[in-house]
C-alpha cells in the first residue's frame, strides 16, 4: 500500500493508504485506509473510563448523527468494541448506496489514555487485496 497525504488534497485525514498503483489525484475512489492521530491528553486531565457503556453509547451516537447528516442513506448500521490492553477500539460499520456506486465503510475509534486515533477503512468493492478491513486491523494494532 502507498501514502497519501490527505490534506495535501484539501481533506481532513491527515494521511491516506491506497492500494499500490492508484493514482494520487484520482484516489477518493479507491479503496482507502484515513488515519488520524489525536495528541495526548494534558496532564491532570481527566481521562473517561473508555469502558463504560454511557461513553460508548455517547460516542456511537455522536457517530450515527454526525455521519447521517453528511451522508444520508445510511443501512446495515453495526457497533461493536473491543478492548487491547488499555485501550478500547470502538467499531461502527454501515454501508451506504445509490444508483450507481456503493460503499463500505468502517470507522475504528482507539481509545487510551496516551491518545485518541480514528481510522477510517472504505472500499467500493469487496475485490481488494488484502481486504481494506485487514489493513485497517493491522494498523490499528499498532496503535492499541
């Protein structure tokens, strides 16, 4: 896979991993892995237990209004969480469609007291290799 500087294309991803051999200016089409990394919270900054059920309720609602506002159309909308030592990731997947093009998306949350990181896993197709979720797996489990 190769990297794509997001915002060098006006997106907010800061960094962007597409197959090999996708055109950096035709992208967005692709399969694509956004990585974002939030910095650490200040010092005596009062860390949310990322395991409660209250958090992860809050948060997937934040989710589910703030991607329906932008996308609409939402269907097969799941939430799930796992937890690696520390840190919790929380997993929210849905699909999306129109006449012509439809898209998978799953949006991994890494949760810990070090930092927050979001990673964004879309694909179009399900012909990818390796799978645009494997990826995304792998890279959140460096940061986990």
């Amino acid at each position: 896979w190769q990297t794509i500087d997001g915002e060098a294309h006006g997106l907010l991803a800061g960094v962007f991993l597409v197959p090999p051999g996708t055109n950096p200016d035709d992208f967005r089409f692709a399969p694509n892995i956004g990585i974002e990394v939030a910095g650490a919270a200040p010092a005596g900054a009062d860390i949310p237990d990322f395991g409660s059920e209250s958090i992860q309720k809050e948060l997937f609602a934040a989710q589910i209004a703030q991607t329906y506002s932008k996308m609409g159309g939402l269907s097969d909308l799941t939430f799930m969480v796992w937890q690696s030592g520390q840190s919790y990731v929380y997993i929210a997947q849905f699909r999306r469609s129109n006449d012509t093009l439809e898209m998978h998306q799953t949006t991994y949350y890494v949760m810990n007291p070090a930092r927050m990181v979001l990673v964004n896993a879309v694909y179009f197709d399900a012909d990818s290799t390796p799978p645009v979720d494997e990826v995304a797996r792998h890279v959140i489990r460096t940061f986990a």
